[in-house]
C-alpha cells in the first residue's frame, strides 16, 4: 500500500496515530518467497518477527490481505484487517457508490475483508465474477501471461469496479482497468497507483515516516 497509494497510507497512519497507534511499514516477504527467495523470504520474516517481538508487539493491523493471510501462517501475532479496526474505532468514512469489488486470492476462501469491508462502507460489494487473479498472485503473469491478460480485459470492459488489494490496484491500474481502492475512496483520497520507480521511491521514503 505505502508504495502504490502513498497518500492515501498517510491518511491511514495519521487515523491511526490519532488513536494511539503506530505504523510499520515493512515487507511480510511473501512477494519474496512466491518468487523463489526462500532463503531471503526466512531472513527478512524473522528480521520482522524479531522487531515487532522486541517493540512488544502482540496484535498487528494489516491493510493487505496477501500480508495478513501470510503473517498468520507465519507468526503467533494476533492479526486484524484494516476495515474492522476503523469501525472498532468509528471512523467515519466517505460516501462511496455501489459497485462490484474484485476480491483478491487469499481473501476469495473466507472473504474475511470482503465482509468487514461491507461492514465499514455500509455497501452491499459483490464480487466480480468470471476473473480469478490480477496476475501477481504466484508470478501469474509470468507463468500464464495469455490467461492473465484475458482476466484483465473482462474487467477493463467491465468499467468501475473496487479492489481492496494494492497490488491489484496497480496491475489492474496499468492494464487500464478502472479499479479504486476501497481505502482510498473511504479517506477521500484521489490518486492513481504509483507503478515502476515511483511506487519503488515511495516505498522507500516511508522507511523515514
């Protein structure tokens, strides 16, 4: 989230600061092992693990889903999703639009975000049929580049649609879908997903936040 839509991490961390809660803005790793860093993968987890254990940290919560299904699995953390968090702690969101939601892998099982999502928002958020991956999930435009793109275009013609994925949002946004993160509409937040060496650099300046 923070390299992709980095105003809208800012207004999410400010809320959060605002109710005695901090911000870390470190990788999960799980980009790192799909893509074959097994070893790397281990190192920066249990850097991780190890930072959070010292902090004294007992519950996380994660804005991605990738992070929170993998996190998990992972470690003994208490984990919570983003959208739960805000209405336990009244937040008040923008008003938002009907429209279909493109649910990201790890949450298509339990819809664990999905429902606090329609919680939060007070929308009804059904899920867009007929697509499966945004194409990152598993190196999935690199394995099946064909397939991907034939999901990609059903939802570029599909018109507007919601992800509450950031990586979604930004291989949906460059394949020219119009996909708007569900957080960036309940802040008001107005931007594109950064792609390439702006989410890289963004990424890299909230090391200093």
């Amino acid at each position: 989230l923070a390299g992709y839509l980095p105003r809208t991490t800012r207004a999410i961390a400010v809320f959060f600061r605002r109710n005695g809660i901090g911000s870390v803005f470190d990788c999960c790793a799980k980009p790192v092992l799909e893509f074959g860093g097994t070893e790397l993968a281990a190192v920066s987890l249990e850097k991780l693990r190890s930072r959070l254990q010292k902090a004294g940290i007992r519950e996380i919560i994660t804005a991605c889903p990738n992070c929170y299904h993998f996190l998990k699995e992972h470690t003994e953390l208490k984990l919570t999703d983003v959208f739960h968090s805000l209405k336990k702690l009244k937040f008040l969101s923008a008003r938002l639009d009907e429209g279909p939601v493109f649910v990201p892998c790890p949450d298509r099982k339990e819809h664990l975000f999905l429902h606090s999502a329609r919680e939060l928002l007070e929308l009804d958020l059904q899920p867009l049929e007929g697509v499966q991956c945004c194409g990152l999930g598993g190196g999935a435009m690199v394995h099946e580049p064909e397939i991907v793109r034939n999901f990609r275009e059903v939802i570029r013609t599909g018109g507007k649609s919601y992800v509450y994925c950031a990586s979604c949002a930004a291989a949906l946004g460059s394949a020219g879908c119009d996909a708007r993160h569900l957080l960036a509409g309940a802040f008001d937040v107005h931007e594109e997903p950064r792609l390439g060496f702006a989410g890289l650099l963004h990424r890299c300046l909230f090391k200093f936040y």
